[in-house]
C-alpha cells in the first residue's frame, strides 16, 4: 500500500489563500485539523476554562513552531499569540491553586512541549513562569509515582488509582526531566516506564485496569499514549516492543466505525474513536494505516481541549514512512488472544466472542461484571448485538440464574475452542455458544445448553442496539420506539425481530424489553439518556431429556442484513 491513505485536498494557508498539496497523507491531516480548530480560539480562552487551554497551548506552539512541509502556518504570529496567551493563563489557574482535580497532571506534556517549542519566544520572565508552575506539578507528580514504583502491581486494587494515571504521572515527569534537565525525575521516571513496558503488559498488548485477566480497551490508548512519549524521549527498545504489542492489539480489536470493541472492555459500554497515542502506533506501518483510519473519522469533528491536545502531539512526533494494510482492509480473518477472547471478520460481519471471567469488584463502581459475551456487527448497519459489560444487572448478562431466590449471572468457568465456539459454565449448567457465517448476508448462531443440576429459572439474553425515534418490527407489532416501556412477550415477538436494516429470527419463547438502562459508572447508577439503552431479548433455560441421562436445550437465532448496492460513506 502506499502512503498516500485519504482523499486529495488542498491545504490552506494560514494567510487565508490555497496552496498546493500532495494527495493527503499523515501528518498531513493533523496540521489540517488543528489550523481548523485554533481559527479564532485565542478570543474564545477567557470562557473556555483550563482544559481548553492546554489544547491551544500545545496546538498553537506545534503549529507556530514545525517545519514540515505539511504546516502552512510555520512562523505565524497569530499562533505564537495563542499559544502564549493559553500558557499564560494556564499559569495563573496554576498560581490560584485552582489546577487541582484528578486529571490535571494530564495538561502537563502538551505543557511542557510547547515550552521546549517556543523556549526562544517566551522571554526570561514568562519561561520561569511556565517552569516554575510546571516543576511544581511535576514535584507533586513524583511524590505519588516514588510511593508506588515498587508496589507489587501497577493495577488499581494495589496503587488506588487507574494505570493509565500512575503511567501518564511517570511518563510526564521522565520528559520534564529530559526537558528541564533534572535526572532524577529521568531516573524514577525512567524505573516505573520500564516496569509497565516489561512487566506489567499483557502479553496480549493491554495494561489491564483492573487486572491482567482482560483489558479496559478505551483507557489501553491512553496508557499506550504514555509508553509512546516515553519511548519518544528516551528510545528504551523494551517501549518500542510493548507499542508493537499495543498496535496489535488495538487494529484488531477495533469495530469498522473506529470504537473499540466493548465487550472486552471491564470498565466501559461506549468509547468513541481515540485521538490518543496515534503516533505511537506511527513507528510500524500498519499503525500508520491505523493511526489514518482513526483520524479519517475523527476528521470531521473540530477537537477541543483534551482531543486538540492528542492531535497536536500526533503531528509533532508522528513517524512518516510505508503503510501497510490493517485487519479491516482483508476480507476475512480470525484474531485470538491469549486470554479467552477472539475476533472474526469474515466479509462485512464482525464477532467478538469473549471468555473472560475476573473477579467481580462490588464496591469499585468504576469496574464492571464481566457478565456479556457476544457481540455481533455489520458493517452496514453498525452493532446490533452488544456484548457491552454492566453492573448488579442480571437482565443484561448473557446467561442469568436463580436458586433459592439467588441470582447469578458470572460464569464459574469458561473455554474458548475456537474463534467460533464458546463454552460458559454456571451452577446449574453448562452453555455452548457458536457462531456460523454461512453467507454474505445471513449470520446462525446456536446456543446448547447441558443441565448439571435442576435449572429453577434461568435465562439467555441478548443485548440488542436498538435506536429510539426508529421502527422496532415483530411478527405482530409495529413500534416507534421512545421513552415508553414496551415489553413483548412471545406472542408478541413471535420469533422475528427487525430493525434499522437487520432482521433476526429467534427462538417462539422470546420475550424483549425495551429501553433497559444500563449502569453507568462515573454516575454510580444507571445510565438515563435514551441512547445508552438497549433492549433485552431473552429466552428461558428449559432443558428437557434427551436419549441419554442428560437433559439439553437447544436455542438457535439468525440474523440478516439486506445489503445495499453500495456501502455508505460513514460506514467504509
């Protein structure tokens, strides 16, 4: 594959005139976007608050300051002015003591970035005032990093904080070191880096949040951001290894719209496509095939804040060179982790199938049950089956049972045979789950169940992504769905359920319950917007007896897109 990896367009010169340009290529387009953003940003900083400015401070410096031939704005004064006006005021919400909340230190790097870029342009005066408020973040920094560095893990049931934090705290404070000249911030630094990228990496390519039993997918790239500015400083080959890792990980467990895959994810249902770390991936040539296909869909969406500041660090350390294909240019492909986790592509369709079992967390809000196992997408219609993990919900796990009154909705155990085939075990059964693509268009799927004790109640559900103001059609209802409960039994359903382009036959006995709410845990409660909701098709565990002693069940479901002639845009 070439480099050349978008649409041609013509950039603009920050005079206001065209210029000619290349067929567009990375990091082409992170020039393009930050000009777009920073037009008229300098006059907005007064009420955008401190999060904004360290976007405009890093932004306003890579593209005043860059030399590439891609950035039409080198040497304009309007982008000097901006970026001098953030770090200023990003000094005086330092100064009053108001830089104080959880994620502030995440400010620092773009910070100190734009001091290194601009250090001839501040002036004596404003150069001590920028060092001086970001060594006292960074003072505060090593305080919390020393205390942990030699804590048996670096996940949050040890150090009381995510990872990704204690990774970007490191990370930041081995650049002020380099940058400011200041070793032993090198040295500490340096030390707890190099465990995370030895160490503490699974060996799938994750950090995992909570453990190493499964990955939190979307706060990965933010993780992945701190080893790929580490590496950038210090040129460590164990961080280059672990970004090598990462870049595997990422392009394979990603959806065709950019979102990572949420069923692995024990931390969060939704997570949009990152701007975070792309220049980490940038050192291999299928990551800059990633890194375009993530910011080809971020293109066109103006960042702000905490996204201008990831744009700007991309342009300023992105790795140009040859491209090469990711998993979702091939047709077909199968992906299996060392833990039990698989991905398959096979034409337009995309299955995740996921085993992995982890220690529930009952009084961490911030980690969910690992209770979903399947996910299902096409590439036409989006996700229509979620795996998506909830908490304390029953009614969304994918397998449920009662005893004596005891709900249970956890797997005891469970085996991956292949990338199509899943087994789940629970106290009163056993499930086999596999997944047959026999078609273009059609997707099979059959659930086995073996009785080991007498079922009381259970149940099988899947999640399905349904779209309020859209048609949710049965065999005998036709609703426009909204904030109104519906509840369908199997009279209702009558075995079909269509949607947004798909259809999917079920077993007689299902009922679907819509809008169920799942649990949201940065509020500590269910989620209340309707389009976090799902609607719940389950169908009721009944083995009966089969010829031998065993009693079974059996529970297929299909699904079914009707393909356009042509793919959509927003959907290649």
């Amino acid at each position: 594959m070439s480099r050349t990896l978008f649409l041609p367009f013509l950039l603009v010169s920050c005079a206001g005139g065209p210029a000619a340009a290349p067929p567009f290529e990375l990091p082409g387009l992170y020039y393009r976007m930050l000009q777009e953003a920073t037009e008229g940003l300098e006059a907005r900083l007064e009420t955008e608050g401190v999060r904004a400015h360290t976007g405009a401070v890093l932004a306003g410096a890579v593209l005043y300051a860059s030399a590439h031939p891609a950035n039409p704005c080198r040497g304009d004064r309007t982008k000097l002015g901006l970026a001098l006006r953030a770090g200023d005021l990003m000094a005086v919400e330092s100064e009053s003591g108001r830089m104080t909340w959880l994620n502030h230190r995440w400010l620092l790097a773009g910070w100190i970035d734009a001091w290194r870029l601009l250090e001839k342009e501040l002036g004596d005066e404003r150069r001590a005032r920028w060092r001086r408020e970001i060594e006292k973040h960074l003072k505060d920094a090593e305080i919390d990093v020393a205390e942990r560095e030699n804590f048996p893990r670096y996940a949050s049931p040890f150090i009381r904080t995510s990872p990704n934090h204690l990774s970007i705290w490191a990370s930041t404070l081995y650049q002020g070191g380099q940058v400011f000249g200041i070793p032993e911030w090198l040295r500490l630094g340096g030390r707890v880096m190099n465990r995370f990228v030895r160490e503490e990496q699974a060996p799938d390519g994750y950090w995992g949040e909570h453990s190493e039993a499964g990955p939190t997918t979307g706060y990965n790239f933010l993780t992945t951001a701190s080893v790929a500015l580490y590496w950038e400083h210090s040129r460590d080959p164990d961080a280059l290894a672990a970004l090598r890792r990462a870049t595997d990980f990422h392009s394979h467990f990603t959806w065709p719209d950019g979102t990572p895959v949420e069923v692995i994810n024990d931390r969060n249902r939704q997570w949009g496509a990152s701007p975070w770390g792309h220049f980490g991936f940038s050192n291999f040539p299928d990551g800059r095939r990633f890194a375009a296909f993530l910011t080809g869909i971020l293109r066109g969406r103006k960042p702000q804040g905490e996204s201008l500041t990831r744009i700007a660090q991309n342009a300023l350390y992105f790795h140009e060179g040859a491209a090469q294909a990711i998993p979702r240019d091939r047709e077909a492909w199968t992906y299996r982790m060392k833990v039990p986790a698989a991905m398959r592509k096979e034409g337009r369709w995309w299955v995740c199938l996921s085993g992995l079992l982890a220690t529930p967390s009952p009084r961490n809000q911030f980690y969910l049950d690992r209770q979903g196992h399947l996910s299902v997408t096409h590439e036409k219609t989006g996700l229509i089956v979620t795996g998506a993990n909830s908490k304390h919900q029953p009614e969304l796990a994918t397998f449920s049972e009662t005893i004596q009154g005891q709900v249970y909705h956890l797997p005891l155990s469970g085996r991956l045979e292949s990338t199509d085939r899943l087994s789940l075990s629970y106290n009163s059964f056993w499930a086999d789950l596999e997944v047959r693509l026999p078609s273009a268009r059609k997707l099979d799927a059959e659930v086995r169940v073996t009785e080991m004790g007498r079922i009381e109640e259970a149940q099988l559900t899947l999640q399905l992504v349904l779209k309020a103001g859209e048609t949710l059609e049965t065999a005998s209802k036709k609703i426009v769905l909204g904030a109104d409960r519906v509840e369908l039994g199997p009279e209702d359903v009558g075995g079909t359920v269509r949607h947004r382009g798909w259809t999917m036959r079920v077993d007689p006995s299902a009922r679907l319950v819509w809008p169920v709410f799942p649990f949201n845990p940065y509020a500590n409660g269910p989620e209340t917007r309707l389009e976090h909701a799902v609607g719940a098709l389950s169908v009721p565990l009944r083995c009966q007896p089969g010829a031998g002693r065993l009693r079974t069940q059996r529970i297929e479901f299909s699904i079914e897109v009707a393909e356009p002639e042509t793919v959509p845009a927003d959907r290649r």
